[in-house]
C-alpha cells in the first residue's frame, strides 16, 4: 500500500478529492516557506489566507453561516495533509476552526453567529480559546480566572497561558473560561465562557512563548485585570462552561489526531526517499532489513493511526457518541507521530539533527502532540472510564 494511498479508507470521491487539493497546497505553498517560518518563528498571514481562500476554516460548518457544508471527516483530511510538511499551520487550521469557531457555532446566539462567523470561516480571523492556566492544566476545572458581572458588564480577572492564535495579526478576539459563581462549600465553582474581543482595556496578550516546537504557531500568555466586556459577551448558558469545552476537548482531539497521522506520515515519506537515495558501503541504505523493518512499522503507525481517527470522526458525524473512540485515536496518532519521528531521525543519522531536514522539525514538534488537548495519561484515563473503571 502507497503512502498516499488513501483509497482503501472508505472515503467518498468529494473527500478524497478534497485530500489532493490540501496535499498539493501543502507541498506547493506551505512546505517551502517551513524551514524559514521555523527559523524565525514566524507565522505567514499569507499562508494563512491562503487556507481560508481554500475554504478550510469553513470546513465543518453550515454553508447558509458561510461554511462548506462538510464533516468532521473532511476537516480531519485537511490536518492530516498540512500536517505532514508543517506541523505549525496545522495546528493553526486545528484551533481556529475547533478551538475558535466552533464554540461560537455550537453555543453562541444568532447575534453572536451572525457577527463572529463569516470572517471566521473565511479565514479573514482567527480566534484562541483561553482555557489552560499556570495552575489549571489538565485540570481544567481548576479554573481561578474570575468574572464577576457588574451591571451590564463582565469584569474579568485573571490569567490563561499556552493560548494559540492568541496574536496575531488576524486574531478577532479570545474565548475564556472563567468563574462566574463561587461553589458554596469550597468545591469547584460555576464555571462559563465569555468572548474577550483583542483591545480590550485590561486584557493583556504577552510576549510569544519561546517553545521546543510549533516555532511558526502563534502562542501566547494572556492577563486579564479588570478587563471589562458586555454581559452579552457570554458564550452559552451560565455555569455550562465547563461541560461546553469538554465537549469541544472532544472533537479537538480528533482533529489533533488527524494532525499526528500526519506528521507521522511525513516522516515516513521523508525517510523512504532518504532510504532510497542515501549510499551506504556500496548500496541504499534502504536494501538493509533492519532500516526496511522500520519503515515497515512506521507504516504500520500511519495505517493504525488513520483508521482510529477516521473512526471517532465518522462516530461524531453520525452523532453518536464518541469520547472514548477520540481519545483512542489522540493517544494512537500522537504515539506514531512521536515513534515515526524518532524513527526518522535514526534513519538519517546525523543529517536528521539538523534542522534544515524536515524529520528534525517534526522531532521537535511532535512532542506537544503527546499533551496538548489531553495528556497521553488523560486520554488512558478516558479510555480506562469507557471500560467502566474508576469514577
């Protein structure tokens, strides 16, 4: 089976045609501007309208709120193909449509939908979601940003950190958790969700995180101190919060998965034309059975981890449930892509410590596949609740 083979998957011919067009904008436009975004950590607003004139960002949502009308399933396949050349833009398509449109769409009004969405779903803005905290990880609920309403305003305290999509130049505004009511007896308050518009007084965007990989995403720290939005800033319905992002934590992690299929596949495609080309006393390095074995598993990874998110997304589409399939595929995908770039890297020897070479890159990068939406301890943790152990 090819490595782009994707006609075993049970796709329709729309989705795969979808999957060509994704793949070739990857390898015509992103890929070459990688290495030179990642060097300066620079996130190209370029390539970015480039995905929403694609019609990416509008991939899962209705085209009468200016979407595409597609599925979990296509938002999956366009991941999966930017990320197998640049981890950074994937995750940029990942968090504006899960993190930064789609609450808007599953909890906002009409007025909230009508005024947010059109220049989300083009791609002509981007929002974060502000949900992890110094001291709220995967401890979500350990929320202490507070928002105290004060007549028909929100006044918002507090801080989130590790936010994507949080500054740059096309970013709208951020979505925070925060709690709006103390619990009476000490436990976890009342938690909700209320849009912060960028330029708003007392909110603050800190300084880009000096970060291990992702160098091209945009990551920041935000601060909020006094910083006052109207009460019609409210996502949803009060004291949902928390319940409304797990639910978008779900889908997140299919998306995160898709992503990792990719990287894996990345490295695996960089590592067969390495094995192909690289001499090695007197003949390719890919005639030795021990390389040839690694390949082979790397393979193996890429398969594994694109039938487990294909899987939890056509669960999601067909609107059962599907918590445990998505944090079997996010545990599954971010394994290989971790495997395969650790894989790769030994493939190349010493070519694969330099950051020129792509596997470089992806080795760096893959890390944060094992922990952001949900650590790989977390999604065990989910898996283990499935099967009915623990509370």
């Amino acid at each position: 089976m090819a490595v782009l083979d994707l006609s075993a998957y049970g796709l329709t011919e729309e989705q795969r045609e979808l999957a060509a067009m994704v793949r070739t904008f990857a390898d015509e436009v992103v890929a070459p501007q990688a290495y030179e975004a990642d060097r300066t950590k620079t996130l190209s607003m370029d390539v970015v309208r480039g995905i929403g004139e694609l019609g990416l960002f509008g991939l899962p949502f209705p085209e009468e709120l200016g979407g595409q009308g597609g599925d979990s399933v296509a938002l999956g396949l366009a991941i999966e193909g930017l990320g197998r050349v640049d981890q950074s833009v994937a995750i940029t398509l990942e968090a504006g449509v899960c993190l930064g449109a789609m609450p808007v769409f599953r909890f906002g009004t009409d007025a909230q939908r009508e005024a947010l969405l059109p220049d989300l779903l083009a791609g002509r803005a981007l929002a974060g979601f502000g949900l992890t905290e110094p001291e709220a990880g995967s401890d979500a609920g350990g929320t202490r940003t507070t928002a105290r309403l004060e007549g028909d305003e929100w006044v918002i305290d507090g801080s989130k950190q590790f936010i994507t999509n949080s500054g740059t130049p096309l970013t709208r505004f951020v979505t925070v958790t925060a709690v709006t009511a103390p619990a009476p007896n000490g436990g976890r308050g009342e938690i909700s969700t209320i849009i912060v518009p960028n330029g708003t007084p007392g909110f603050t965007v800190g300084p880009a995180y000096d970060k291990v990989g992702w160098h091209a995403s945009d990551t920041h720290p935000l601060t909020f101190d006094g910083a006052r939005v109207p009460a019609e800033n409210l996502l949803g319905e009060r004291g949902r919060g928390f319940a409304n992002f797990l639910s978008i934590l779900d889908e997140g992690r299919v998306a995160i998965a898709a992503l990792s299929t990719g990287a894996a596949e990345g490295c695996l495609e960089a590592a067969l034309d390495y094995a192909g080309s690289r001499q090695v006393f007197g003949q390719a390095l890919g005639s030795r059975q021990a390389i040839q074995f690694m390949l082979a598993r790397m393979q193996l990874r890429v398969h594994n981890a694109r039938l487990a998110w294909l899987h939890a997304a056509r669960l999601r589409d067909a609107g059962r449930p599907f918590g445990a399939e998505a944090a079997i595929a996010k545990l599954t995908a971010s394994d290989a892509a971790m495997d395969n770039a650790r894989d790769a890297t030994q493939i190349f020897g010493g070519n694969g410590f330099m950051n020129e070479y792509p596997v470089a890159r992806h080795y760096r990068d893959s890390k944060i596949l094992e922990i952001g939406e949900g650590t790989t301890e977390v999604q065990l943790l989910l898996i283990a609740r499935a099967l009915g152990l623990g509370r």
